[in-house]
C-alpha cells in the first residue's frame, strides 16, 4: 500500500524519466509535491525504496532507478482513493467510530495502518472493528485501533500486522509509545523522546535511525494503551 504522497511522488519520477531520461532533482520534487523541506521526499524517497519500487544507485546524480510501478500509475490512476492522515482535533468521531461496549470488552474501529517503520499515512475511516477487553482502555476520553505495518517497534513487542490500540490525546510522557503526525502530513508510531524544543521519535530496531524534529513539526494523535495479535 502506498499513500497518496508516496503514489504522487513515484509518478512524478516516472513521467519525468519518460520525458528526459533523468529523475528529477530534490527540489523539483519538493515543488511538484508542494512540500515545505527537502527532509518530506527524503522520507518519501525512503519508503518507495524500502517498498521495492525505486533503487538508488551509489555515486551517481540524481541516481535513482524505477523497479516496478503500481496497477494505479501501470494502468491509469485509482480514482476515489484518498487517504488522510488521523487528525486529533475532530470533535465528533463518524457513526462507525463509536466504540460500542458488550460483556466487558469494547469494539474498536480499526482505522487504517500506521508505520512502524518508514512514516506511512493512514486512513481516517473504519476498515473493520477489533474486540479489546475493557480493562484495556482508559475510563475517560475516546480509543481507536490501528494496524502495524513494519518493523522498527520489534524490540518493544510490535511486530508487522499488530493491532496496536491507542487512546487520543495531543500529549504524552517521555518514553511513551505514541501515534506521531509529522508535518501535518504522514503518521508514524515511535517512542516519545523530549528534548528541549526537539522532539525526538525513537525506533524500537537499531536497523532504524531516531529522527529528531522541532516540536512544531510533530502533533502526538495518541498513545498506545494495547496491543492485539492474532496467530
């Protein structure tokens, strides 16, 4: 699955390739995606890559060679699809999103997928529901359910295909897992590091570097409160 922003980016690389042979520079794809930094198609660039879509090649210019391309851009674009990242100032949560509670245990929409990995968007709407027992969630404020997608949570018991639940608030302690917006447009689930005026989110698989953003670049969605593993 690519996001939005990820599909943008790849066809933006494969017209350009058809037109002129080349891929386009750092700064053109940050102006063809309208994004503020560079530091966005890096990210995008990255999750291509590690996603078996793209190669980049040592000791080149502009090195970087299409693999493969989705039906989407193959075969015309997929109309319809938008995937948009969880925004924690919704007030009022869609007739599908309230949780409805039975015999102790709670249903939860599961509401997309969120990297545990490269920073992946996800959906805001109700793919399915999960069943969580009531002594997982908090008394007070709203829950939602999320499906893992990578592997930079491994060491701290999250693995890729986890249903991890997470209660919504816009804070979190140091060390606490949460679900990170970074600049408004890709969601990730990270360790929380404060530093000063830095934030810091942490992967949990030394393969995976920590990133380190101003406090202005990153909204925290929620923290993490389950986890449900089906075998």
């Amino acid at each position: 699955m690519l996001t939005r922003k990820q599909l943008d980016l790849l066809e933006f690389i494969h017209s350009r390739v058809k037109k002129e042979g080349i891929p386009p520079s750092f700064d053109e794809m940050k102006e063809a995606l309208d994004l503020r930094s560079k530091s966005g198609i890096h990210r995008l660039i990255t999750a291509l890559e590690e996603r078996g879509f793209i190669r980049r090649l040592a000791h080149r210019a502009r090195a970087l060679e299409i693999i493969r391309l989705p039906e989407s851009i193959d075969g015309g674009m997929n109309g319809g699809f938008t995937p948009r990242v969880i925004e924690g100032s919704a007030t009022t949560p869609p007739r599908s999103a309230i949780p409805v509670v039975s015999h102790g245990a709670t249903s939860l929409p599961i509401m997309g997928r969120i990297a545990a990995g490269t920073p992946i968007e996800a959906i805001q709407h109700a793919t399915h529901n999960v069943t969580v027992p009531g002594d997982m969630l908090h008394n007070s404020g709203r829950h939602y359910a999320l499906e893992v997608k990578g592997d930079s949570m491994i060491e701290a018991g999250i693995n890729d295909g986890d249903v991890v639940v997470i209660h919504e608030q816009t804070d979190a302690d140091n060390g606490d897992i949460v679900v990170a917006l970074v600049e408004d447009q890709e969601a990730t689930l990270k360790r929380l590091r404060k530093r000063g005026s830095a934030i810091a989110l942490e992967a949990a698989n030394p393969t995976y570097e920590t990133r380190v953003y101003r406090d202005d670049q990153v909204k925290i969605q929620g923290k993490l409160v389950g986890l449900i593993r089906t075998y």
